[in-house]
C-alpha cells in the first residue's frame, strides 16, 4: 500500500485575503470593527498612561544613540551575574544597554582614560 497525497480541491486552497467563516461559526459579538485607516484620528487614540517618574540618573539620550543606530553587543557572562545585572537595571529603572553604557563610562573615568 503506498501513500499517495489528498486531491486537494478549490475549496480546501486557501487564497490570501478571500477566508471567509465557516457558515456553522457562530458569529462575534460586541461592537463592530472599525474601518482601518492608516492613521487614527487624534480624538480616537487612548491617552498615554501615566508613568512613574523615572529615576534615571542619565542625562538626554545622545543623537548616535536613536533607535536606528544601535548595534548588538553580544558576550556571554555567568548566570548569577546576569540575574544581578539584570535585577540591578529593574530595580533603578535603567535599560541594560543604558546601564552598561554608564559602567563602561565610570570605568573610563576611574582610569582616567
């Protein structure tokens, strides 16, 4: 006996944008969706939650360090070390990069470098 693929037919092709519900589907409830668009009106977006205030102690990000230009840094380090690193930057509120950017300046300073 050999195995040979299922025939597929037209109504098993799925065709992108054309998937419809199943006619048994029970249908949602709630509002209807709203029409998309490529930018919300400024009335619809939700308000911004308030955060807490931050207590970085960091001045402005600089220019070079948007978003765009960042690069990774990979390494490796030991377990218990990552914890503390990463524990350290929760508990003072700093992202990881921003807190090794600010050890590798301390450093710099301390050696005058």
């Amino acid at each position: 006996m050999t195995n040979k693929p299922a025939a597929l037919s037209a109504d098993l092709v799925a065709v992108k944008g054309t998937a419809t519900p199943s006619p048994d589907m029970p249908g949602r409830t709630g509002p209807a969706p709203l029409p998309s668009s490529p930018e919300p009106p400024a009335a619809a977006m939700p308000k911004p939650k308030a955060s807490r205030p931050s207590r970085r102690p960091t001045a402005a990000a600089k220019p070079e360090e948007t978003e765009a230009n960042l690069a990774p840094l990979n390494f490796r380090t030991s377990a218990s070390f990552r914890r503390e690193f990463k524990t350290y930057a929760a508990r003072h509120d700093l992202k990881l990069n921003e807190l090794l950017r600010l050890c590798f300046e301390a450093y710099r300073r301390q050696q005058r470098d």
